[in-house]
C-alpha cells in the first residue's frame, strides 16, 4: 500500500540592485571560503508563504540527512552546519538572502529553493559570488541556461526537467490511459505551467479538444468546468501547483466528470487531498520523481522523526545533501569554486532517488517518469514511463 502524499523571471539587474541597496547599510567583505572545523551548506527554501509546503518538506529531509551525516563522522572528519533562511515565498527575498548565504555566511554550496521564480532570483547572485546553488525540486526546462542559452556555471538540479515531464505525462495519457483525446489545463501565470503544456502538446499524440488555463489566485472554476460539458474527450490534463489543482479537482468531481486526471508533479503534497476533498480524489493520476513507499527505509525514517510523511522533493533534497557530500569529499576541499568543479565532473551518484550524472546542461541524467495512481484517497499504485 502507498502513503499519500503529495513567476515569472525577476532579471539580473533588478535582483543585484534589489539584494545590493538591502545591504546597503551592511558592509560585507567577500573572501574565498576559509578551511575550518566544520562544513557550512546554505538552505535556501520557502518556509513560509504561498508555497510553503514543499520548502518545509524539504528544508525536513535536508536537516535529516545532515544528522546521520554528522553521527556517521561528518565529510572529511568535519561536522555539516546547515545555514538557514526563509525566503518567505518572495522572490525579492529569495535574492537578499542568496546573497547573503554566498557573500557572508561563509557556505560550501546551496541548496534550494523549491520553486522556478525563487531560484531565477537566486542563480545571478550565486554566479557572481561563484557559490555552487543546488534546486531539488524546480523543472523548468530553460532555468539552467542564460539568455544568450549559455549554461549557468553555478547552477544544478536534481530533478528532470519539465521538457522530461511534460513529454512523459503525454506519453502516458496516451498509451497508458488510452487518451486518444484530452483537455489541458494549466497555470498560464508561471513559467512551471507554461513550460509544461508545451511540452506536453509538443508530445502527446492524441487530440487536445480545449486548453483552459488558470492562475494561483483562483478558486471558482465553474466557467472552465461549464465548458467542460460541450467537449468529448478522454482525459483532464492538469498542469498546475496543488494549491490550484486541489480546488479544480474538487470541482471537476463535483459535476460529475469521471474522466481520469492525469497531473503534474505540482499534486505531490498531502494538502492536495485537503483541497479537492478524499471523495474527489480516485482515478487521479501524477509526476512523481520518487514514489513513496510505506515500508522505505527512508520514509520511516522521516515519519519517525517528524510524525509527518515525506513527499518526493524531501526524497530529492535529501539525495541532494549526499551528494554535496560527494562532491566534497572529492573536491577535497570546502572553497565553493572547488566543490562546482567537482560537482561538475562527479561521476555517477547513487541516491534513494536513483542514479545518475549531470549532463553539460547540469541536469540529472534520468529516464524514468513515475506516474502514481490514486483511488479512493489511496496511492495504489506506481506506473514507470521508460524513454530510451
């Protein structure tokens, strides 16, 4: 049996000069990561705010990882200290405080945020300051690259990308669900959503008879599910947050829709099943990098420690504290230049997530789209989607 569980671009110029006239009553003095007695990795989530969530999640799974790493003797012999803060769910935010964990607070590498607008604030600060930053959890296909489409030099994820998902949610619409035709709709307010459905429509093969889209703010979704009744189709695609997606569920059900609901990665909290209420919740399908199980190790770990169940980006982010430590134990070193070299020659690492690499592009070389079943409120079932 399965437990259940589960923006826009801020440019360059506008975070320097946002995160700069912050500390303007603050000198800093930047120097080259000191050895010392201890390994210092920045946390960079967000803890509160609108997609708090999946930055509690995470932040969770990261202070896990370091507790075992420090009882098992630390990396090199040195005790981890994670350093903390909480963006707040603001990106202006996100980018003060990346530049205060890569200019003050003396970190090896940073790991976060959670999302694609608060990592977009973060990347021209930890390029500048040339500090490693690490996202679990953000899939937006482009964030990696810069305008000019050159690879950010100190910017990683752990996820696959939404290029990935998206043409795995079609893959599976379509083969799995038999979908031969389907409606979209997805969250045209962020980058997340967009990319998505472009790469879902550019990989489904059968017909998407209505694309309807959404944003955070909205709760009443009975203009969208009246147009619903004029169409035929096979399947509900939904490419959105859980905050979104939760009452959209909900009020699809609630018309009497039985089509499967085949969602993004975005489903993967438990307060999905708050929001579209668990009557709602059957024949639903989502995107899962890492489904969890009841009786993982690392599951029980978690629900052990914290009384509460993990989602998948817990599962990432506690990978992705591995392999920092990976990376510094190769790198032999703390100074955060040294640690994104070896982060970009690592070699395979093998996590509770998988196993993979980094590409040229610094995202993980994965081929596997999890796709968890629910019915009746209970995950019952997972369904890999293999590309070559």
């Amino acid at each position: 049996m399965f437990k259940q569980f589960v923006s826009r671009m801020i440019t360059g110029a506008t975070i320097l000069t946002t995160a700069c006239a912050a500390m303007a009553t603050s000198p800093i003095t930047i120097s080259a990561q000191e050895e010392g007695d201890t390994v210092r990795i920045g946390s960079l989530y967000e803890l509160s705010g609108a997609v708090a969530a999946y930055g509690q999640t995470q932040s969770k799974a990261i202070a896990m990882a370091v507790e075992e790493i420090n009882e098992a003797g630390g990396i090199d012999g040195k005790q981890v200290e994670i350093v903390e803060f909480d963006t707040k769910s603001d990106d202006t935010e996100a980018a003060v405080l990346a530049t205060r964990l890569a200019s003050q607070e003396n970190v090896s590498v940073i790991i976060g945020p959670a999302t694609t607008s608060q990592m977009q604030a973060a990347i021209p600060i930890v390029n500048e300051f040339e500090v490693p930053l690490i996202a679990p959890s953000v899939t937006n296909t482009d964030i990696v690259f810069d305008d000019a489409g050159n690879v950010h030099p100190f910017a990683y994820r752990t996820s696959w990308p939404n290029s990935f998902q998206g043409a795995g949610i079609g893959k599976f619409a379509y083969e799995n669900l038999n979908a031969a035709k389907t409606v979209v709709i997805y969250d045209n307010s962020s980058d997340y959503g967009v990319g998505l459905y472009d790469n879902f429509q550019e990989n489904y093969e059968g017909e998407i008879v209505s694309v309807e889209t959404v944003q955070p703010s909205d709760s009443d979704f009975s203009a969208i599910v009246t147009n619903l009744m004029a169409q035929e189709f096979d399947s509900i695609v939904i490419l959105a947050f859980y905050q979104t997606a939760g009452p959209l569920v909900k009020q699809i059900r609630e018309m009497g829709f039985e089509q499967p609901i085949v969602g993004s990665n975005g489903f993967g909290n438990d307060i999905i099943y708050e929001l579209a209420l668990p009557e709602n919740m059957n024949d639903v399908y989502y995107a899962s990098l890492y489904p969890i199980l009841e009786d993982d190790e690392f599951v029980q770990k978690y629900q052990e420690k914290f009384g509460s169940d993990p989602d998948m980006f817990a599962a990432l982010a506690y990978d992705t504290v591995y392999m920092v430590k990976q990376a510094i134990e190769q790198a032999g070193s703390t100074d955060p230049i040294a640690v994104n070299e070896a982060l970009e020659n690592l070699g395979s690492f093998e996590g509770i997530t998988g196993s993979f690499i980094f590409d040229e592009n610094h995202n993980p070389t994965k081929n596997v789209v999890s796709m968890i079943e629910i019915q009746d409120a209970e995950e019952t079932g997972v369904h890999e989607v293999v590309f070559d």
